[in-house]
C-alpha cells in the first residue's frame, strides 16, 4: 500500500511541452497519458482550424481509438493508487497554484481559445476567469470535504460517514466553452482524490491542453490527469464502455447524452449529463425596457448564440411586443460579425459548418411554419467572411410556442420572438418545453418575480438579468431533458465522490442493530 504524501508534489519535473513537432508549419499535439505526450496509435491527427479563417490551422492533433484510451485508463489508475492518499488539502494547494498561472496566462491562453473556437476576445478571457474562479472555489473544498456524524443507536458505537473518491473518471467536454467546462469537471475530480481521463471537444482541444499545462505546471503528478483526443464515436464511446472508469461527465448534445447514458447504465456508472436548452427570456409589460433590450442582445447573441444557456426565446407581454420587437430588431441589425480577434467585433463565428447548416435549416424550417424573419437568416460567405463559417445574427418575429423553432435547440445566433397576453400564459409557455436549464424574467413587479422563480421549470432562473452568466460557486445544471439531474459547481462534489459509512464498536461485545437495540 503506497504511504499518502505529506507535502504538495514538486512542480513537474516529467512535464515536457505539449508541443512536440512541427509540421507544415503548424504545431502537431500529443495525447498526454502517464505523465508523457504520446501520439496516437493509430498515428492519425485531426486538424485544428480557425473558424474564422479555416487556412488558418490552429494545430494537428491526435486521432484515438479505444487503443489509446486502454493506455490512459491504465495510467489513471495507477495513479489513482498514491493521488487518493495524498491529502485533500494539499490537492488543493495544486488547484490554487494552477489558479494563479491561468491568472498570469489569461491573454495568451483566450487569445488561442478565440483562434480555436472562434468567440470574440472578451468572452474567451470570461472564459479563462471561469476556470480561475472555478480553481479558487473549489480549492477551498479541499478543506471542506465534509462528512455526517451521528449517534448511534447502540452505546459505545461510533458512527460516521466520510466522502471517498470514486477513483478513475472520464470526462467528456463540448467546445463552446473549452476551458471553463473542462475546469468544472476536472478540479472538483482531483480535489476529490479521484484521477482523470478528459476527451476534449474534436473541435477546440488546445484549451483543454492549456488548462491541463496549468495542472502540470502547478505540480499534478503524472498519470492524474490524462488527455486523449479523437472523436465522440472512436475515443468518447469506448471511455465510458471502458470498465476501468468509474463514472462519466459529459456536457454536449441530448443525441449524445442519451447514447453516453444507455451505455453507462449497461455497466451500471454513474454518469453525470449537462445537454441541451430553448431558453426563455420572459418580458412583461411592467419590465426596464433598456435592460430588457440588452439582456436579450447579450443572451441570444453573446457566443453567436452557442450556449446551452443561450436565449433562444424571447417571450413578449402584448403591451411591449411591438415596441420591444422594432428596438431589438434594429439593434441586433447593428451588431457587428467577425473575427474575433478583433476587439471591435461583438459576434463571433459559429464553430464549424455544420452548426452553420443547422443554423439555416431551422430558419427555413421556422419560414415553412409560418414565422417571420425580421433580421438575418443566411450564412456570410463573401469578402472577409470567405474562409470562415458566419451566420448572420437573426431574429424571427410571429413564432407560435407549438412551432420547432420554439421547442428545438438551434445552437446558434437565431432568436424567436412569441408573444403572449398574461404572466399566467408566459410561465405556461416557458415550461412547454423538453428542456429546463436556464429561464429570465425581467419584470418590477416583486410579486411575480417570485411566483416565476417558484414556477419556471429551469435548473437557473435570473431576475432582471439574461438567461447566461452563471456563477461557478452555485449550482449548474437543468431539469427535464436538459440532464440527468446532477449539478456542476455546487454539487459537482456530490458526483465525484461516494459515501462510505463507518461504525466503529467500542462495547467490547457484540451488539446487535436493530435487535439489540428493541430491548
Ligand atoms: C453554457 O451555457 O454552455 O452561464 C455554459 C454561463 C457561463 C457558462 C455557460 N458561465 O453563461
């Protein structure tokens, strides 16, 4: 049996650069397993574009297979056998340490997180500052793990019960936010003893070696954190078949989440799922028009419209529709589409062409229902948008609740505009869904803010504020189909570790529970 460390590890002396060759004058990454950046078996790299300009190449980086992940299990657990005895506080310390380094590499990390995935500078650096504040949160658990006493039933008996790691974890990560979510997973993973196997999103890997390259740097041991890059079907589906992982977390879409399920519950894993959203911002008569206005700018079109907490519905009160309806459609007519790299761009490019695809087939989809569009509606394709995968930010008015375009996910910047009469109406509408992660009303009346917070059926609901912007340190997660009811942030320990009940007899003789204890 390995004796726990009584001090932190020293920074990482195994760490080598993800950087290992260069070739055709694009840097080629590695999966990184036992502590050493491998290539793939298969020898295979997908390559990491700019989706603003695709002859921009970001990086190769590998192609795995079940192969490669049998390689990161094994070297998870074997790291799993010291990482869970070192003590909780001085994982930790680890977690602060790569908490202040993402502080000192802020700008260079969400600049390549723009050139990767494509949202403007500003939101990159947010997303940066949310795995700070992640690390810095959940640090503080590391002293925090706490567990239950209570009185036994018998005398002289002691009962406890004590959090324990649930050992080698596989984490499965989206590229819309490609360092805030994997920080989500990974730091209360690790503060938690457990040891990690993380698949980055195909799309958006460097971020996630960028956060990784913290933790090494920070001092992680090797072999407990792990990375191995590929596709869903080829590296994600064999992590959660693979019978050395102990649960899975997985964030990305309801198609996935639901094959992700169906294989762990085979194998009976706990699995954690964070998937899709139709999120609604409610209006009502009575409401700050400007702030409404701009809440609804900011949640439909801040990431391009590519959060599951985007505002993909905006629910207007008879009294304000018209009004409110002209304002954003002039406004949303004036935001400016780009790079986002450019500090004066406010939207960004969607990730790829395939969300470009989705995005115009759910506008000719809302067209053939009878919607309006008001704004948008067709991918950019000329000029200095040729190289990238644009989409005009869109806005379709006359929506209906019962359409598609009111009840799917677009992933993308489209909004539709529904109106309805009474507060009663909107909260019926809101909840007239499959989905339930985040939902906004914005209102003055206090009463009927607190009959929404009762009534809306979201895992968020915001106040005068736009359905994004979630708080790492409060839970995250959604009701209905948007997941399997666990919770990121507070909470996410709950997932990442499993109760042990301990009794420990001090009678000297044997007592009975329940039997005993009659008399
Ligand atoms: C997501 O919506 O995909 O709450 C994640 C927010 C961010 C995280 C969003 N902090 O908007």
């Amino acid at each position: 049996m390995p004796q726990a460390e009584l001090s932190a590890p020293d920074p990482a002396p195994w760490s080598l650069p993800p950087v290992y060759e260069v070739s055709m004058s694009h840097p080629t990454y590695h999966n990184l397993i036992g502590g050493q950046w491998l290539p793939a078996v298969s020898g295979k790299s997908i390559l990491n574009l700019n989706p603003a300009d695709h002859t921009d190449v970001v990086g190769a980086f590998p192609s795995s297979h079940a192969e490669d992940v049998a390689l990161a299990v094994a070297a998870a657990k074997k790291a799993f056998a010291s990482w869970r005895l070192v003590p909780a506080p001085k994982r930790a310390e680890i977690l602060v340490r790569a908490g202040l380094l993402l502080q000192q590499r802020k700008e260079e990390y969400a600049r390549q997180m723009t050139r990767e995935m494509g949202k403007v500078l500003a939101e990159t650096r947010g997303d940066v500052q949310e795995a700070i504040d992640e690390a810095f949160y959940v640090a503080g658990e590391g002293r925090r793990l706490f567990g239950v006493t209570t009185p036994s039933e018998l005398p002289n008996k002691f009962a406890m019960s004590l959090r324990m790691p649930v050992g080698v974890v596989g984490l499965i990560t989206p590229w819309n936010f490609p360092m805030a979510i994997p920080s989500w997973k990974l730091f209360p993973a690790l503060v938690a003893g457990n040891t990690c196997i993380i698949k980055p999103a195909t799309g958006t890997p460097l971020s996630t070696y960028n956060l990784v390259q913290a933790l090494v740097d920070a001092g992680l041991p090797p072999g407990v954190v792990n990375i191995v890059c590929g596709s869903g079907p080829s590296v994600g589906m064999p992590l959660v078949e693979n019978p050395g992982v102990r649960a899975i977390s997985f964030t990305g879409s309801s198609a996935v989440g639901a094959e992700v399920a169906k294989r762990s519950a085979a194998a009976f894993k706990p699995v954690s799922l964070e998937m899709g959203g139709k999120n609604a911002q409610i209006v009502l008569d009575d409401a700050n028009l400007e702030l409404a206005l701009d809440g609804a700018l900011w949640g439909g079109f801040g990431t391009t419209g590519q959060r599951c907490t985007a505002t993909s519905r905006i629910l207007l009160q008879k009294g304000i529709a018209a009004r409110f309806t002209a304002e954003f459609v002039a406004r949303v007519k004036k935001l400016k589409v780009g790079s986002g790299l450019d500090e004066s761009v406010q939207v960004g490019p969607q990730v790829n062409a395939s969300q470009i695809e989705t995005s115009a087939r759910y506008v000719a989809i809302a067209l053939a229902e009878g919607a309006k569009l008001l704004t948008g509606g067709h991918a950019l394709t000329e000029g200095v948008y040729a190289h990238g995968t644009f989409f005009e930010p869109t806005v379709l008015g006359g929506v209906a609740p019962g359409m598609r375009i009111a009840r799917e996910e677009v992933f993308g910047p489209v909004v539709s505009l529904i109106e309805f009469a009474t507060f009663e109406e909107a909260i019926e509408i809101a909840n007239s869904i499959d989905y339930g992660l985040s939902t906004a009303l914005y209102t003055r009346d206090v009463n009927r803010a607190f009959a929404a917070i009762r009534d809306l059926e979201s895992g968020i609901t915001y106040i005068n504020a736009p359905t994004i912007g979630a708080e790492v340190h409060l839970p995250f997660g959604g009701v209905k189909q948007t997941g399997n009811g666990h919770r990121e942030g507070l909470g996410a320990i709950d997932f990442y570790t499993t109760w042990k009940a301990v009794y420990v007899d001090y009678s000297d003789k044997l007592q009975r529970a329940q039997i005993d204890n009659a008399e």
